[in-house]
C-alpha cells in the first residue's frame, strides 16, 4: 500500500498531536515504514535522514543491535509487574545507574529515583513532591516560579509552569497559581547573554523579595529552553537560581527531559553551571527511543520528608500502571552502558562543534534571524516571509532527504548523537539548500 492509500486511512481515524487538521494532507506528511541506523524509509521507499532524533529520542539511531538484545533478553524473562508492592533488578539497576551519573557539587547529592511515564509525568512527580516536602516541612507554600517562553509538557502542572501562549493560554482558567520571571534567552538586539542573565536575576531576587516565602520551588529548563526554539542563555542565571532557592527555602527543579543524556554535550545541562538541582527530570532520550520512560531524581532532603507511620500521611500517593516497567529499564540499562562505553558524552560535543562550523555561514545571512546551539540542539531561526516559514523550509529539506521540524519559523536540527561525518554535512547542506528554496 502506498503512501496515499495510507494517508486516506489516516485521515478518516487518526488525530495528531500539535497538529492543525485542515492542513494535514496539503502538507503532504511521511508514512514511515521502517528505520535503520540515522535514516528513515517511508512505505514508497523513500529514503530520509532523522535530522530531530524521532522528536529527540533516539540518541543512537535506530535498531540498535545491544538495546534490541537488552530488550529480548527481559521479554524472555519479564514483560510487566507492578511496582507497589514489588520491586525487580532492572528498575533497582537502572536508579543505581541514573544516580551515578547525576550532577555533583557543593550542595544537595542526588540520591533518590522515582520513575514516571514521559516527560510531562516526570515534572508532575517534581511539582507534587516539591509542594508536599513544603507541606510537611511546617508551612504550604503554594507557589511555583517558573520562566516565560517555558515548556514543560501538556498535562495540566506541566502547563502551569509552562509560558508558551501559543500552546498554554487556553487552559490559564484551569492552571495552578504561578509566578513567572523573563526568559533568560529572550535578548534584545546587541545584548549580551551575560547582561541578560543579570537583568534576570535582578527580577527573579525582586520577585523572592517579596513572595518567597511563598514559593515552594524554582522550575528551569536547565541552558536551553528547547520547544521555545532552542533559546540558550549565559549559566550566570542558573547558578544565581540555584543560590536564591536555596536563600528562600525553596527546591530548585532542572526539567532535563529535552537537554539531558548527553544532548548538551554533557550528560547533564545542569553541569554547565556547576549546579545541583533539588529534583532532576529526565526522560525522552533515556531509553534511547525505543520506550517511554522517564525519572525524577532527588535528594535524601526530600525523601526524608515523606518518611512517617501510615497514619502520618506522609506517604506520596503518586504512581501509574506502567511504573518502571522492566522492558523500558532494560532499554535504559543498555542504553546508559553505551554510552558509558563508547563515550558518547564526548562524542556529542565534538558533534556540536562540528555543526558549529558547518553553519557558521548562516550567521551573516540575511534571511536567518540567529543560530542557537548548546551541544548537539540546534535551532536556525529564518526570517518570516508568509505564515509557516519555518514549515516550508522543512519540507524543502525533506525534498532533499532529510526530515526536520519547525517550531514557528525556527527550524531544529538534534540528530542521533552518533551521527557521522558525511550524514552531518547532508543534514546541514539540505537546511541551507531548503532555506535557498523557502525564504525568498
């Protein structure tokens, strides 16, 4: 069956995700059939290079020959069991190894994991926590601080903290009271990232000032704010949020679902600022792509809060069906060994560096706003010249064998972390290719 065929079924059954259906066939949308390695094959036989990972997923490619064995290896001994009540040796493995990679410093060690569904889920966990630690610590405090241009997932906490108009101002009637602060990626012309960052921490110092007692957590999206169009910001402003949480009592929560395992060119985003958040999520990338799967990690601080009797109510009554369910630890397990083994963290950086130089000659042109880049996540902002610039230039570059996605007319690059030379310069040379098409 070929890719009409296929589509017709699509339309008559089907309802995407952030997607506007009266434009869904005119946009002509791929039918993947399979994938292998970087590349993907839709049901005609055509063939495209991931240039976004599967929505920043699959660190490695696809089919991996070692987490497609981890994953046989479990089936043949676990599908599924609860985690109340019960524990198993992939869910205890994989805490153990989350915990050894964690961000260290001075300040709180990371100690604790509590897994969760996907990246929405896991910042519902940090939330929940964070507001119950402030429960059972003497005093609620019911507030959260968060940054504009923030995204944090779709479920209804991980709107509240979120500052997308765009996605989140439908729901405002239905959302927790939060306090938003200015993005720190969000510059005027000539600013520096340094100037910016300080002008950030001068309205979130205000804004404790005055309500601090008050917040129960700071929440960031650690470096970059990634579904704002990968808008990157100068570490002063981290660290300056991790001492004023700290000052105020509050939890600092870094939400490293999209920058996090290796993206940034460090395991963690939070490293670049040398800072140790309270709770750390993450989640997309830790399986590699092959299972959802995500994790909140904590500190002992935190965890000992919620020690009590039954009758204490100190218990965190949170969970799901699905919770650490062995087949997604064993990716994970498998996943955290390679990238141990095949230094993947350095690899990634080099990565970066390189699509830093192939995409220098975007920055003196005309019809490029800004390359934005920490590590491997790239955002290349065109110049508007009609509705859904950013669209257009992708599906040029999908006429040239690579599949990308826009947000807004900001078009990302985040391929496999193990992307090879030649495949880099396919992906780069398509964008500007397709920017030549696109933006006239």
């Amino acid at each position: 069956m070929d890719s009409a065929a296929w589509l017709k079924r699509d339309a008559a059954s089907v309802w995407h995700p952030f997607t506007q259906h009266s434009l869904w066939l005119g946009d002509e949308p791929t039918v993947v059939d399979r994938a292998e390695g970087p590349w993907l094959f839709d049901v005609d036989g055509n063939r495209y290079l991931d240039g976004v990972s599967s929505l920043w997923v699959t660190t490695l490619g696809h089919r991996t020959p070692e987490i497609d064995a981890a994953i046989k290896a479990q089936l043949d001994r676990l599908d599924h069991s609860t985690f109340l009540g019960a524990t198993h040796p992939p869910g205890i493995e994989l805490a153990e190894k989350l915990l050894a990679t964690a961000p260290f410093g001075d300040g709180p060690v990371l100690s604790k994991v509590f897994f969760a569904g996907d990246g929405s889920s896991a910042v519902e966990v940090a939330l929940k926590m964070a507001y119950q630690r402030s429960v059972q610590t003497g005093r609620a405090r019911p507030l959260f601080v968060h940054l504009r241009e923030a995204y944090h997932g779709d479920t209804l906490g991980a709107v509240s903290v979120g500052g997308m108009e765009l996605f989140h101002a439908t729901y405002r009637p239905l959302l927790l009271k939060t306090l938003p602060v200015s993005s720190p990626g969000v510059r005027a012309a000539g600013q520096t990232p340094v100037d910016r960052a300080a002008e950030v921490v001068a309205e979130l110092t205000a804004l404790l000032h005055e309500r601090g007692d008050e917040v129960c957590a700071i929440v960031v999206e650690p470096m970059v704010q990634a579904a704002a169009g990968m808008l990157t910001y100068h570490a002063d402003f981290l660290r300056a949020a991790r001492r004023l949480a700290t000052e105020h009592g509050a939890l600092l929560i870094c939400d490293e679902v999209a920058a996090g395992v290796a993206r940034t060119g460090r395991m963690w985003a939070s490293e670049h600022a040398g800072v140790v958040p309270d709770l750390l999520t993450c989640g997309k990338g830790l399986t590699a792509g092959y299972l959802p799967l995500s994790a909140v990690l904590t500190t002992d601080e935190v965890y000992d809060t919620f020690l009590g009797t039954p009758a204490s109510g100190r218990t965190f009554f949170h969970g799901h069906t699905f919770t650490a369910n062995p087949l997604c630890c064993a990716a994970a397990n498998a996943h955290l060994d390679l990238i141990a083994s095949r230094g993947l963290v350095a690899q990634a950086a080099a990565l970066g560096d390189r699509l830093d130089q192939l995409l220098a000659p975007l920055a003196d042109d005309d019809r490029v706003v800004e390359v934005r880049r920490i590590g491997t996540m790239t955002g290349v902002e065109v110049r508007s010249v009609g509705e859904r610039t950013g669209a257009a230039v992708c599906r040029a570059a999908r006429g040239r064998g690579v599949w990308l996605r826009p947000l807004g007319d900001t078009v990302v690059l985040m391929p496999p972390l193990t992307l090879g030379r030649s495949e880099t310069e396919l992906m780069v040379s398509a964008l500007i290719g397709a920017i030549d098409e696109a933006v006239r």
